[in-house]
C-alpha cells in the first residue's frame, strides 16, 4: 500500500497545486449555470457529547446532541486531511454557508469537511429550553467549547478510519479564538489552524477601550470626511432633542414605533442606530450578502451616500439604519427594544436564544468593554467600563467576570512558542486592530487583507473581491498544504 504522503503528492500533481513550490495556487471550485459557486451538500448529523468535561460529579454527567455539518465529497478516504470549523456564537449553518473558501481548499487536497456548532448556540442546547437558566448555562465556557471539539475530531476520527489523517481547524471572529486556542491546547490534535479575525488580544483586555469604535469610525471616515461629519451631526441633533424632551420629534424624525419617553429609551436608541454602524462596517463586503442579515455591496459606501443624501440629518440618519434594520422596506417604524437588545457586548449580541449565550459569555470569560466617546469616535458617549461590566453581569447572570483569564488561560500576547497558526484581518474590520497584526515567528503568520472586511478570506472566491484577498487566500493555501505534508511525514516517521 502507498504511503499517505506519495499519495497526496500524486494527488496535488494531478489537480494541478502548486502551493509545495511556491507557485500560484488556482481554485476550481464548479460552478453552476449562473456562474455561482456550486456547495456540496452537508449532511447534518448529531454527536452524543459529553455535557461537563471537568467535573465527574457535576450536573453535567449525561450527554447531548451537537450538531455538526460534514461533507466527504472531495475527500480522499482515509488519507485526505479533515478541515473541521470551530462552529462559534450562532447556528452552525450560517458558517457553513459563508465560508466557503474551506470548501474550495478541500476540493483541491481532498478533505473531509466537517462544520461543528458551539455548545448552546443553534440546536446544541445540553439542557434543552432550561439552557439559559441559572446555573445550567454555568457549562458554558470556552473551555468545555474546546473540549467539545477535541472529543468529537477523536471519535470521528476513529469511526471513519481516519487517525492518520491530519487535522486543520478553521474559524472566523471568536470562531477565530477557538480555533487559534484549538491548537494552542491540543496540537496533539491539530497540525495547524487558521484564525480569520479572530480578536485574541483585544478580547483578552489587552489594548483600549475606544479601538472599536473609533475604528468603525474610520471606515466611514475613509469614504469621506463629510460623512463621518454628518454621523456626528445626526447624533447631536437628537442629544439635542432629547435634553429638551422633544420625544415626538424624535419619533416623528426616526420612524420610531412609539415615542421615547425617557434617558433610558434614548439610551436604548443610541445603542441600536450605533449598532446599524457597527454591522455596516463589519460586513463592508464588495458584493451582498446575507450573513448575520442582508446587506447591499459597499454598504459603508451606501451608508455615506445615503447620510449625505439630504439636509435633513436626522431622516438621512434613519434612513441609514434602515439599511440594517429594515433591508426589505417593509417595516412600517423601529421598535426600539425589539431589534436591538443591549448586553454585555457593546459591539451587539444579535437577537434571540443565540444573543442569550454570547452575553453570557461577555459576562464570564470575554472582555468586550468598549465604549463610545465623540471625540475618537463620530458616536454619543457611551461608557461601558470593567465596573459597569460587574454591575450588569452581577444583577443579570449572578456573576463576577474574569477580566484576565484569557491571558491566563490563553496566553494573550504570549504567543510566540506557539506554532502553525494564521492571524488574517482584514483594514475594514474594526476587529482587526484587536488581533495579531504582525508575524511572530516563522508559522506564527499575520496576514493583513487591504480592502478586507470581517473574515472575508474564509468566504468564497466572488469575482468581486480585491486582489488582496487573492493574495492572503493563496498564501494560507500554501501554508495549510505544508503543514499536512508535515503532519504526514511525522505520523510516518511515528511508525
């Protein structure tokens, strides 16, 4: 029998990847008739995973069912590496169905693809509908996520005959996080990950707490000065009318359903129209899309042209949150408490049972105390420091957070001994600055993506996206197909 390195070298000869020799490297993902990308079909399966790994007297003893997508399409059985996603705070399907450069890669090395969803998000719930209840939600934690994904790439592995196959994770944002800690933790396990925006440092504590904000700024201030100076107008138009408690013009100027009534609605108010802004600038993608809601190509582009559409500052700026808020032109007015719930992540926890895990978790382990100014920033001042993260976290979840245990637990910006881990961030995603910006080491590799928004490498090749991404998507290719080839002549040698 051949050995698994003289077959993925024939392999890679065959298909035409250069990346072992540094040449370009082409996708050929098919295409359909309208000359989109065809995605193969993930199957959906259910693993029976292990509800506390850490305490063998806990209420955790049993097991529940994750959730995970697989596809064995491209995969050359039993010698293909597995490309596994470290699913992260939403149902595991939206990945699977925006990152589609994980399935373009695994069509040229023959992969098993395998999305796996983070434990309390989407149907991963261990303790069904009382999930979210104290202390069941206790279970979750980063490092029971981590686990998660160690039990479940070790079985798998085992019941598809896999276990000398190698093992490179991906994730985007915290799904990032996860899979840089991924082989942080257990590179017994994973030969190399590739973190896409993944705000490790920032996340951590580590860095300012008006990075965020001002950075979005920055995105709309890149368009042009005026529109960053209209943002601001609009803002001290309505502080202006809400110091006088003119509520109905307020309502009247915003489309709002019913008329704030107090420094609490406006407050509320601020914080969703700065959120339009936040996730107009996240998502600043060449082409629509609809990821975490839909969006126009450009949409920070669309944002200032619409901002800069009218003397009236006020509609202009209702107008521009509709981009977010009302895509289809069917909401008759903004409910202020309805669209936008304020938690212990300033930067948004999205809606429903999912906004519920992620606010937890700001609350325990992730640091996301940033806050608004009007002087780094085109937004309304508005604090949220480490106390008033304390005071919200004590009264919602009954919880003290841990403002320095990802430097603990993580290393934070101890990376350097660390090994075969992408860091890409993208100039658009005021994510970025909160990340490893520049190379630690020979496999410890920053990618920075010119043009780039949230995580753009790990979506699929659009005949939009700007040569940077290309580039970054060639280079991790390169860097990824080196690492199997390593972890296969380590494993040989292990023989």
């Amino acid at each position: 029998m051949s050995s698994p390195i003289a077959i993925f070298t024939v392999t890679v000869a065959l298909l035409g990847v250069h990346v072992l020799h540094g040449l370009p490297y082409t996708f050929s993902q098919p295409r359909n008739h309208h000359g989109l990308q065809t995605e193969p079909q993930f199957t959906e399966k259910y693993f029976p995973q292990t509800v506390d790994h850490f305490n063998f007297n806990s209420m955790g003893n049993g097991t529940f069912d994750q959730r995970y997508l697989i596809t064995d399409k491209y995969w050359m059985k039993g010698y293909g590496p597995i490309f596994f996603y470290t699913g992260n705070e939403g149902d595991i399907w939206e990945f699977a169905s925006n990152s589609g450069f994980i399935t373009e890669l695994a069509a040229q090395l023959r992969a098993l693809v395998i999305f796996a969803e983070h434990r309390y998000y989407g149907r991963s719930l261990p303790f069904g509908k009382d999930s979210f209840s104290v202390p069941q939600i206790g279970l979750l934690t980063v490092e029971q996520a981590l686990a998660d994904y160690a039990v479940m790439i070790r079985e798998l592995k085992r019941q598809l005959a896999a276990a000398d196959c190698p093992v490179i994770v991906f994730g985007g944002s915290y799904g990032g996080m996860l899979s840089a800690y991924m082989r942080l933790k257990y590179p017994n396990m994973v030969a190399g990950a590739l973190a896409a925006s993944a705000p490790v440092l920032s996340t951590a504590g580590l860095g300012h707490s008006e990075q965020f904000f001002r950075d979005v700024t920055a995105d709309f201030e890149s368009v042009s000065s005026e529109c960053r100076d209209a943002v601001r107008g609009a803002f001290h138009q309505l502080t202006e009318l809400a110091q006088h408690k003119d509520y109905s013009r307020i309502q009247s100027d915003l489309s709002l359903c019913k008329p704030p009534s107090s420094a609490q609605d406006i407050h509320q108010l601020n914080g969703l129209l700065r959120n339009a802004f936040t996730l107009m600038a996240m998502l600043d993608y060449p082409y629509s899309t609809h990821f975490m809601g839909s969006m126009p190509a450009n949409p920070v582009k669309v944002a200032c042209e619409t901002m800069l559409s009218g003397p009236d500052l006020l509609r202009s700026l209702r107008n521009t949150a509709g981009i977010v808020y009302n895509s289809t032109g069917l909401l008759p007015c903004f409910d202020l408490y309805s669209l936008y719930v304020e938690c212990a992540d300033p930067t948004g926890c999205g809606l429903g049972p999912n906004s519920l895990a992620w606010d937890y978790q700001a609350c325990t382990e992730i640091d996301l105390c940033y806050e608004s100014n009007n002087v780094t920033d085109m937004f309304p001042p508005m604090a949220f420091s480490e106390t008033d993260r304390q005071l919200y976290c004590a009264k919602r979840w009954a919880v003290v957070p841990r403002p320095d245990w990802l430097k603990t637990q993580f290393w934070g910006d101890a990376l350097s001994t660390a090994s075969n881990i992408i860091f890409s961030n993208g100039d658009l995603d005021p994510w970025a600055n909160g990340g490893v910006r520049k190379s630690l080491s020979s496999s410890l590799i920053a990618i920075n993506i010119s043009g780039g928004a949230h995580h753009l490498d790990l979506r699929g090749s659009n005949d939009a996206d700007p040569a940077s991404v290309i580039s970054a998507r060639k280079t991790e290719a390169d860097l990824i197909t080196q690492w199997v080839k390593m972890e296969w002549t380590r494993l040989q040698r292990s023989l």
